[in-house]
C-alpha cells in the first residue's frame, strides 16, 4: 500500500518517455528547465475532453493544472485543488495527500498523477451534476 | 467501459432505486395476508385465498413518482373464493366488498366500490383486492379465474382472466437468464430455490420494464391516455429474446416491441394476453384511438430519452444526469448516480481499474488499459 522513500528518483526524461508511451498526443514545451506537459483527458467516453497541464519546475516539483473554461471555477466549494486562477482560468488540482507518502520524486507521473487527474475528472463531473464530490479524500 | 456498458450500470442502478424497497414489500406482504385471514376466517366455506398479480407478483413495481421517500403504491391482489364457483358476478363483489365494510379495522380503509375490485388505502400504498371465482366448476389444473366486472350503468357481468398463468408466461419468455439469477441468489443468500420469490429477483426484463414504466409515469404525469403497464410488460416481454446486458436488453425492447403489436381483421388494434388470446389489452384503443397515438408518442420518446440521447449527444456525466433527471425524477436520478459513483470507488480501491490513452477510466484487466488507477488521496480545500 504506502510504500515510502526506497523507490529510486526518476529523472525527467524517465518521465517523459513513460508519458509518451502511454498518452502519445502530449505536447511538451520546455521553457528554462521548466517542463509543461498538455493533455487532454476524458474521464469516460460519456465526458468532456479536458486539457490539462503538468508543470514540472525545474525537476523538483509537479503541478498539475486543469486549464481552459472551467465550469463553476466560482463555485466556493469547488472540490479538491490547491489554488484557483481565474484570471488565467486554471485550477490546481489536489490529487495526493502529502503527508501519506502516495507521491515523491521517485513517482511515475504517468503512472499515478494522469490516472489521478483522470480520476478526479470524473468526480469533478458528477460533482457538476450532483453538487457532490463522491470520489473521497481528506481536508486539511 | 464504453458508452453502453455506462449506460447499463446506470440503468441497472436507476431500476434499483425505482424498485420497492424489501420492508415496504414485506410490510405490504404481511397486510394482503391479513386481508386474506380475515376475509377466509367470515367465509369459511368458500375456502378465500388472496395472493398478489400484476407488478408486485411479477417484480416490476416502480416507485410512484411523489418525491418523498415512498409515494403510494397500487397493489394489485386476487382474491379468490375458491368454492364460490355458483356466486353470480355481483355476488361474489358483494360478499367481499360486505366483510370488509363491516371490519372495524378495514371498513375505514375501503374506497368506494371499485369497476372490478374494492381498494383498501394504507398510507404508503392501496391493495385492489379483486373478488373472482375459479372458472371450471371441477378440480382441475386450470388456472383461469372469473371476476365480476361493473358498468357505468350498475350493471355487473363476467370477465375472465388468468393471472397466474401470466407469470408462468413471464418467467418462461425470460428462459436460462431467469434461471441463472435465480440461482445466483439462492446461492448467496443460501436459501433454497423454491422459497425464491420473482419479485426479489433482479433479472434484465424486470429492470428494463421498471425503466419504461417510469420513463411512461414522468411522460404522462399531466397527460391523459398513459399506457397501461401491462401493455408495456407485455410487448417488452414479447421482444425480450434473453439478452443478458441491460442496456442491450432495454434497447432491444425499445426497437422491437411495436413489431408484437397485431391487428384484427378490420384493422383494430390487438395486444393479448399471450397465456388466453380472448383478453385484448388493448380494448380501449377502439373507442379512444388518442390512446393508441400516446402509446406510439411514448415509445418513440423513450427510443430518444433512453437510447439515442445518451448515446449521441451525452456531452458530459453531468449533462446526462441533467437529462436523465428530467427523463426519470430528480430524487432517483440523483441516487442513482451516487450508487453508480461508490462502486467506482469501491472499484479503484480494489485495485480493478486501469485507464486508457484517452484517459478513459476502464477495467484494468481490459486490452486498452495502459496504466491501473492506484489508490491515493485527494487532498486539498473546497
């Protein structure tokens, strides 16, 4: 289950490639050392395609952003994210617990973070529909 | 998980949450028994037997489309005089409709004298109890009953009709699937197969019944000419060749019930009853042919509502739960999808989902899955 610390650090290009195996339409742009990753993901053939944006800022640490006009981003109890810009329409999205060691460096971003965010579009969803996030979590 | 493999888990959750709930079945179980008791214990001699027919016997009952927790359910209830083959027509609703008036208890209950039944009303729900007779004088293993039914003029005459034969029909069309289930349940409740009621069975007809029927009760709850629920089951029993998928199964009905309906020699309308052809279902559409064009406008509607909607134009799991509200009530849409959302959670945390290059959440053993969905945490404020 929780499994904390031994797991090797993946280097970006690690990332990357395990990235474009699986989701071979990203787009990629590397500015300064600071990786953007552009996605678009359907929760369920039933769903929108949401474009998503991975940053990872000078190999240390990853945000993922869902990005584009954003339904009910006004909404004060928009489910689990860590910022909202609405100037810029994007909401950080909350995908991991920190203190639970679900995600470090050694983590595969195409293995948890893109399945996460998947998982959480779906939520997000029915929580449009439903006014209720079903999907769990924790707040701090 | 494609479009219609999403379609079948809502659709088999949205019959769950229209299907009666176990207590109020067994609370209305145990007042048609008492019913049955009492009437048997005043007239012994006609040796009185009353058991359920129609959606309770047959598990297709929906919830009425009141939005609190249990609206009022109609039961529909034989209650047969086993020796009274010598009571004419009015005799046999007399004596009936006379015991009951004359209970403390029940004679408080009773509506006024019904065409054919006399209905007691509880709070949640009413029992039509329908007085008949066996049809054959001699012992014999015919089923078929006669009732008495009553015209706008007072005058009461004979009708015929064979409800437990139907349910044999009902049970045989849905052939190796009935059985399947059948035992499934047996075998996780433990209990023997013969004490298996149909109504506590979940089969693919059953569900697909209860969602036209509900599509039918919000298509017409301000409009006249509904159709009646036994035309439905008929037809979708008539098409049903043992799919197992429940959204192949209701859309397979859907395209191929109108196909059951025939037609006499003067181009009248016949929907019989498979199991004694001499009752028409469809009688009335004679006389008030508006009833025929409502049949026709409802199906077509739910070939759009049930089928092609959300297969087409579904823009969105919130776009379909807003039309899935307006297609089948707010409450049980609602409920339908917080169910269809918990086992997804409970799916993910067996670790049984994967997603594919679109990001689709899918089996994790399916082809295209190209990473699982692990567990982790959401975290973060609203």
């Amino acid at each position: 289950m929780i499994h904390p610390i031994s797991k090797r650090k993946l280097t970006v290009g690690q990332q990357l490639c395990a990235i474009r195996r699986f989701f071979p339409d990203v787009r990629i742009r590397n500015k300064n050392g600071n990786l953007s990753i552009f996605l678009y993901l359907q929760p369920t053939p039933m769903s929108r395609f949401y474009p998503i944006e991975i940053k990872i800022h000078r190999s240390t640490y990853t945000e993922v952003w869902l990005v584009g006009s954003i339904q009910k981003i006004d909404d004060i109890e928009f489910p689990h994210h860590y910022r909202i810009d609405k100037e810029n329409n994007r909401v950080r999205l909350c995908l991991y617990h920190p203190k639970k060691f679900e995600w470090d460096r050694g983590t595969s971003i195409a293995e948890n973070l893109i399945p996460w965010t998947c998982e959480w579009l779906f939520y997000y969803e029915l929580w449009l529909g439903n006014g209720v996030w079903y999907g769990g979590g924790e707040h701090p | 998980m494609d479009k219609k493999e999403i379609l079948s888990r809502l659709y088999r959750e949205l019959a769950g949450t229209l299907n009666i709930s176990e207590t109020m079945t067994n609370e209305i179980v145990n007042s048609y028994k008492a019913v049955g008791s009492y009437l048997g214990n005043m007239e012994q001699a006609l040796d009185i037997n009353i058991y359920p027919q129609g959606s309770l016997s047959l598990g297709t009952m929906v919830r009425p489309i009141k939005e609190d927790e249990e609206g009022d359910y109609d039961v529909d209830l034989v209650c047969l005089l086993k020796n009274g083959q010598h009571l004419t027509a009015k005799e046999m609703k007399m004596i009936v409709g006379q015991r009951l008036s004359e209970s403390d208890r029940y004679g408080a209950m009773l509506d006024e004298e019904g065409k054919r039944c006399w209905t007691l009303q509880y709070s949640d729900y009413h029992l039509d109890v329908l007085p008949c007779v066996p049809r054959t004088l001699q012992e014999s293993t015919d089923t078929k009953i006669r009732l008495s039914h009553k015209d706008d003029n007072g005058i009461y005459s004979a009708c015929f009709s064979n409800p437990k034969a139907y349910k044999e029909w009902f049970i045989g069309e849905m052939g190796t699937v009935f059985s399947q289930i059948r035992e499934q349940y047996a075998a996780k409740r433990n209990v023997e197969i013969e004490e298996i009621k149909l109504f506590q069975l979940r089969t693919p007809l059953q569900i697909a019944i209860q969602i036209l029927k509900r599509h039918r009760d919000i298509m017409f709850a301000d409009k006249d000419n509904k159709p009646i629920s036994i035309i439905i089951t008929t037809l979708a029993t008539k098409a049903y060749v043992g799919e197992s998928d429940i959204f192949e199964t209701i859309s397979n009905i859907i395209n191929k019930m109108d196909s059951h309906i025939e037609y006499d020699g003067d181009g009248n309308v016949l929907i019989c009853n498979p199991t004694m052809r001499e009752e028409n279902f469809a009688d009335k559409w004679k006389d008030i042919p508006e009833k025929k064009d409502a049949f026709h406008a409802w199906l077509h509607k739910a070939r759009v509502d049930i089928i092609e909607n959300p297969l087409n134009f579904a823009d969105g799991m919130d776009s379909l739960m807003e039309n899935m509200r307006a297609t089948f009530g707010t409450k049980v849409v609602n409920e339908t999808f917080e169910k269809y959302a918990e086992k997804a959670a409970v799916e993910r945390e067996q670790g049984l989902l994967g997603i594919n290059n679109k990001g689709n959440i899918i089996a994790r053993e399916n082809k295209e899955a190209v990473v699982p969905l692990k567990n982790h945490t959401f975290y973060g404020g609203e």
